[in-house]
C-alpha cells in the first residue's frame, strides 16, 4: 500500500509499505506504464522480489512525462 515514487539526483525509486502481518515468503511484482498507455509492462529486475523498493530510473526518465506504477504482493 503507499506506493510512491522518490526522486533523488535524477534516481527514480518505487517505494511501497507492507502489512505487519504479511506472511512469511511473500514476494512482489511491480509494473509500469506512461500516462496514456494502455498496457502495464512488466519492470523484469523487480518480479518475484521481497524488497519494498524498484529502482524505475530507466523506465521514468523523461521527466517532461508522467508515469504510473504498480505493486501486486
């Protein structure tokens, strides 16, 4: 919940936050797209992670854009 991006020295970095109670193994998927696109893609280095971050630099940076982006657990 919370996803969010932050932007520090032109880094893009997804951030979310987890239940206290969120069970042992869980793992994320996280996916991107530009506003207008229809198609959600799929950032391949954040798949079946247990990390609360993605780094999105590569996929965000025309910064004259806007991005969205999503977490599924």
């Amino acid at each position: 919940k919370h996803a969010t991006f932050s932007s520090t020295n032109f880094d893009n970095i997804l951030t979310w936050e987890t239940e206290a109670d969120i069970p042992p193994g869980t793992v994320f998927d996280v996916q991107y797209k530009q506003y207008g696109e229809k198609v959600w893609l799929n950032k391949h280095e954040c798949q079946s992670i247990t990390r609360p971050f993605c780094n999105l630099t590569h996929e965000t940076e025309n910064f004259a854009e806007h991005y969205y982006a999503r977490v599924r657990a």
